[in-house]
C-alpha cells in the first residue's frame, strides 16, 4: 500500500493511473476506521481498482463550537485496517497541503443542504461538498463510495456530482450497526457507558417508527411521535430533530405516499448522534 500525503503527488498519480486505463475506486473518510468505512472499502474493490481510500478531518465542515480539535485521531490504526482491506493508495494530507492560508472559492448546494443537519449545522455542507470537490479533482476516481448513514450528505454529495459535472459514479454502501443495533460512528467514541446504554434509544426509535409503519400508518406525524416516545426514555437524550422527508428530494412530507427519509439527530449528553432509516423502500 502506498501512502501519499502530497496533493500534487496523489493527482499526479491518479492521471497516470487514470490513462493507464484503470478505473479508480474511492472511499474518503475522516479516519479512526471502524467497520463501516471498511463495508465501503470492499463495496469500491467489488466495482473498481484501485482504490484509493483518503483520511483528511475537513476543518470546513466543523462550525466553530464543534468537535475539531477533540476529533478522534489514530493513524497507526487507520493504516493497518487499510492494509487488511488491501487498499492500494491511503491519501493522507495536512491541513495546509489541502487548504491554503487564503482559499476563497467553496462549493455550496444550495436546496438539500437546507433542511436537517443543514438546519443545525449551517456551514457543515458547504464544507463537505468543497472538500469532496476537491478531493474529486485530487483522485480522478471513476466511482465513489459514500455510506448511508449519513444520507443527507450522500443526497447533497451526488446533486453536486451531478450539476458540476463530476465524472464519478457515487455509489451508497448500508448503514452498519453494533450488534446491538446502534450505528457504528466515529464519535461513540465520546461516550460514557451510561450514555452508550441510552444511545441505543436511537434505533429503538427507528424500530419502532417502522413497526407502525409496517401496521399501515402513513401519517408522518405519528410516525414522529412514535420515535419522539422511544428518544424520551432516555434521560441523557435531548432531540435535535425527527423528520419524515421524500428520500430523494428531501422535502418534509404530511402522508407517506412514495419512499421516506426517517432522519433523527440526538444529543446523548454532548454527542450529537445522528441515524435513519428509509420507510416504504421500493
Ligand atoms: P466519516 O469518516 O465519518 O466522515 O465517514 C466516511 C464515510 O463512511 C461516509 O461516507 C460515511 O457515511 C461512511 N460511514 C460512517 N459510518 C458508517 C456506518 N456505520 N455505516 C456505513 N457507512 C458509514
């Protein structure tokens, strides 16, 4: 596995690759690997090689009171868990080798970064999309590979690939959970084992939105109401929101009619935790 940490290296490599005739597969990450990049890493190996897998913690998508600096970090790790998934390039930048002291253009969709963690995280999209944009231009890949536990980003993420042009194919990967049903994040990390006890509170949600979905309520406001009960059980747990949107335009929906977004954002102490589950999936 070869490890890049130069922007100009990394994209002079991919050109080589790229007119050599291959077809590169990328996964980009924030690092501290956990099972469900690794789910993404075999999905871009199924359809692509190389892959190329990118460990950057994005500074513009941070707002100012957020987790930056605390984010957690272990490159050892990371790297090993890249060799094991038979990773061909790890692309592992420095703030300055991606962002200059003055950069001044940024990459902003506009309609489905509105709404959800849009509303609470006002700049975070921005920063995703600016930083993907950037990143797309860096590895040349043919496909991408996003996961959909954070599925507002994958929304916004292919909007952009589509109205800039981007010649990439972005491809979704499931959400992996604990086995206990809690989705695997980064930032679990953060909490103590009281609060990993009553984080599970956020699938329980979600299950038990999709039971009453599953007995023929198509109302988004008790399905709401049905994952506000579970999230009240836990005192640790204060709700950033509960929506119910059409799962390709992200627009709120009254009545389930085609595929929902059941999108939840939950605090469990000071951990922001986020999760979904798509209703009425074709
Ligand atoms: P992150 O390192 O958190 O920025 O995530 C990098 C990629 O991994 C994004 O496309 C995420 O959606 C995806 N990802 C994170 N957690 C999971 C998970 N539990 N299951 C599937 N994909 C995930």
């Amino acid at each position: 596995m070869e490890i890049i940490r130069s922007v100009s290296e990394m994209q002079r490599r991919a050109l080589a690759l790229k007119s050599a005739g291959e077809n590169i597969g990328f996964v980009p990450t924030m690092g501290y690997l956990h099972r469900g990049h690794r789910s993404l890493m075999r999905i871009a190996h199924e359809r692509s090689a190389p892959v190329v897998v990118s460990i950057f913690v994005n500074p513009t998508q941070f707002g100012a009171n957020e987790d930056l600096d605390a984010y957690p970090r272990d490159f050892g790790r990371d790297e090993q868990i890249c060799r094991a998934e038979g990773v061909d390039i790890l692309f592992y930048p420095a703030d300055d080798e991606m962002y200059r002291g003055d950069s001044s253009v940024f990459v902003v969709e506009e309609r489905l970064a509105q709404g959800l963690c849009g509303r609470s995280r006002p700049d975070h999209f921005r920063g995703v999309c600016t930083v993907v944009a950037k990143l797309f231009n860096i590895v040349q890949p043919a496909i991408a590979v996003f996961g959909e536990k954070d599925y507002q980003q994958l929304c916004v993420l292919r909007r952009m690939t589509r109205d800039l042009n981007f010649p990439v194919e972005v491809v979704s990967g499931p959400i992996v959970r604990e086995k206990d049903g809690l989705a695997i994040s980064s930032r679990n990390k953060y909490l103590s084992q009281e609060e990993r006890r009553q984080a599970l509170c956020l699938r329980q949600a979600l299950d038990a939105a999709e039971e009453v979905y599953a007995g023929g309520e198509r109302d988004a406001a008790v399905l709401r109401d049905a994952v506000r009960r579970e999230i009240d059980v836990a005192p640790l747990a204060k709700i950033d929101y509960i929506e119910l949107v059409d799962a390709e335009n992200l627009e709120s929906v009254d009545r389930i009619r085609r595929p929902a977004l059941l999108a939840l954002a939950v605090y469990i102490g000071v951990t922001r935790l986020i999760d979904n589950t798509v209703v009425g999936r074709l």
